[in-house]
C-alpha cells in the first residue's frame, strides 16, 4: 500500500509518500480501505515533537510512524472477533495509522454509515464531531433547557459544539468568535449570540442573555486572561470544561475557589477516551445521524491526494483552510 510516513521530527517537509506492508487486523479489528482521511491538528502537533516533550505529559510517539487519526471508507478484512460485514462504509478514529490506503482500527472505535453517506465529511470531521460531542456528552452531561458557552466557535470543534449544543436542546447557545464575520459565521451554525471575547464587558453580556445566571456549561480553548474571565460568566453549579489555551496557561488557580458556588472544572483530552471506544463510537453515529438529518453542517475546504499530505499540513498551519482539508488516497498524482 501506499502511506505517508516519517522517521524524525520536523516541519512538512519530513512527511514521506511510500509503499509500506499493508496491515493485518487483529482480534476486533477492522481492515479499512480508506477514502478518505481527516487532517487535524494532533497530526502537526505529533510531527512536530510535540508530545515528546516532558511538559506536556502526553506520551512519545514512536518512529518512524503512520500518522492521521480519522478515516472513513470501506471495510475490506475483519479480524476473527469482529461482527462488522465487509464491505459496509464506515467512519474510524484510530490513534495513529490514517495517512494509508489501507488503515486499521478498533471496532469499538467506529461507526457503520449508510453507502451514500459523503465520506470526505465524515473523515474530515470525525476528531472534531468527537471532541465536541465528548465534551457535553461524556466530560458532563449537557440537559435540554442548560445555556452554553463555546469559546472559538469558528473553529473547527467550537463549530460542532455549537450545533452539538443547539441539537441537544440547549438555549440559550452563545458562541466567542474573534472577528466580526467569524461571529456572523457562528450565527448562521445557529447560535443564539455571538460575541467577542476581547471586548470589554463581555462577561456581563453572557450575563444578560442568561437572565443574570451566567452558563451552565463553558467551553475553553483559549486560556491567558480569557480563563480568569469565565468565572465571572459561569453559573453557580457550573461545569467548566477546559479544552485548549491558545494564549497560554495563564496565572495559577486556587482550586478550593471552586466550592462557593459548587462550580466544576473539568479538563479534556481525546485520547484518554480511546479507554472508553463505546463514547467514540456513540460520538461518531452522532455525527453521522446529524449530518443525515441535517441538524450539522459542513464545509470541506479542499480535497488533496494523499501524497500531498505536506501541503495539507502547510496549509492547516498557516491558517488557511476555512472549514476541514481532507486527504484522498485514491487521486494518482
């Protein structure tokens, strides 16, 4: 088969186009010849090094690796304890292994999908759907009538928690966005409110528009300044879920803070729940559901082959895929 590959940290340019062994699955697993494959950010982050260094406490990746953690398409070989047919369509998250014409996953961590589903968009947004729906459905459990605050609702998992929210009954629905038409963008994924977090006073507009409560459920991604702010945004019994801080840490926190109004402070990370494949597994025929009835919406930025993987990669570093970029291993270049 044909993959991409690397054996040593660096920037785009490290990612290899090769013919590699196919893979074999094992007990419960799924072989997968692959239509599409989602690029993410963890698959930047893991060639960068990143996770290999002592501060993040994440564990190393070992190389040279295959790397990619989203995939849809068609089941070619099942492993002798797994009940998916072959030929069925289905959407896969894995921990490594995407970037393949052929890539293997859990069973437990997939999703049977009908055959015309449009497997560019679920590859694309299989991580993101999972983050956002692991976050209210998982790290707590968003109710019918709770408000919601989505720090970076343009982004890729703000934009699904947005419309995760709004699907699970949730109202009011606020989402911060950085710019004027990034918070437009977030109004027409059907938000209640966009506003700027930048701005002065905003937390006493999450405030007006939840009747002077705050939220029942805040999502983080931003940290710097912004994490001290959305206490004064958080309601009594709040559930703060703490997902990213693009502008850093921020200041230390006193954790005893939270128990005068029974607040909640709950951090993220997706690949903690591979210990739990049936959650992935519920978010993925989520996502799948959710496109079908057309309660999520979608936006694929670009489709390259495979072998470009190092441009998909530039272009999801520089900031210029509005939406998802998704590979397609069956282009000839």
């Amino acid at each position: 088969m044909k993959a991409v590959s690397y054996d040593h940290f660096g920037g785009p340019e490290v990612l290899e186009y090769l013919a590699l062994p196919d893979p074999t699955p094992g007990h419960r697993q799924l072989l997968i010849e692959t239509a599409a494959i989602g690029v993410n950010f963890p698959d930047i982050r893991e060639r960068l090094g990143v996770y290999n260094k002592a501060e993040t406490r994440v564990g190393g990746v070992q190389l040279p690796q295959v790397g990619g953690l989203a995939v849809a398409g068609t089941v070619v070989a099942a492993g002798p304890q797994a009940s998916v047919a072959v030929g069925s369509k289905v959407v896969a998250l894995m921990t490594k292994g995407a970037y393949a014409q052929l890539a293997v996953a859990d069973e437990a961590l997939c999703a049977v999908v009908d055959d015309d589903a449009d497997l560019s968009v679920l590859a694309g947004f299989a991580a993101q759907a999972a983050c956002a729906h692991l976050l209210l459905q998982a790290s707590t459990m968003l109710r019918a009538g709770e408000s919601l605050l989505v720090h970076g609702a343009a982004g890729g998992v703000g934009s699904l928690a947005v419309q995760i929210g709004k699907a699970l009954g949730a109202k009011p629905v606020i989402g911060t966005a950085s710019t004027a038409s990034r918070r437009e963008f977030v109004r027409t994924l059907g938000a209640d409110a966009a506003i700027s977090y930048d701005e002065p006073g905003w937390t006493e507009q999450v405030r007006e528009l939840t009747s002077g409560r705050g939220v029942d459920v805040l999502i983080e991604s931003i940290g710097g300044e912004v994490f001290e702010e959305n206490f004064d945004a958080l309601a009594t019994f709040g559930r703060y879920l703490l997902l990213g801080s693009t502008r850093g840490p921020g200041e230390p926190f006193a954790p005893r803070r939270l128990m005068t109004r029974s607040q909640a402070l709950i951090g993220f990370y997706l690949p903690v729940f591979y210990d739990r494949p049936e959650l992935i597994g519920n978010a993925l025929r989520f996502l799948a559901d959710g496109l079908k009835a057309g309660q999520i919406m979608s936006h694929v930025d670009e489709v390259l082959p495979l072998s470009q993987a190092a441009e998909a990669h530039r272009r999801l570093e520089s900031r210029e895929v509005r939406g998802v970029i998704v590979l397609d291993p069956t282009i000839e270049t």
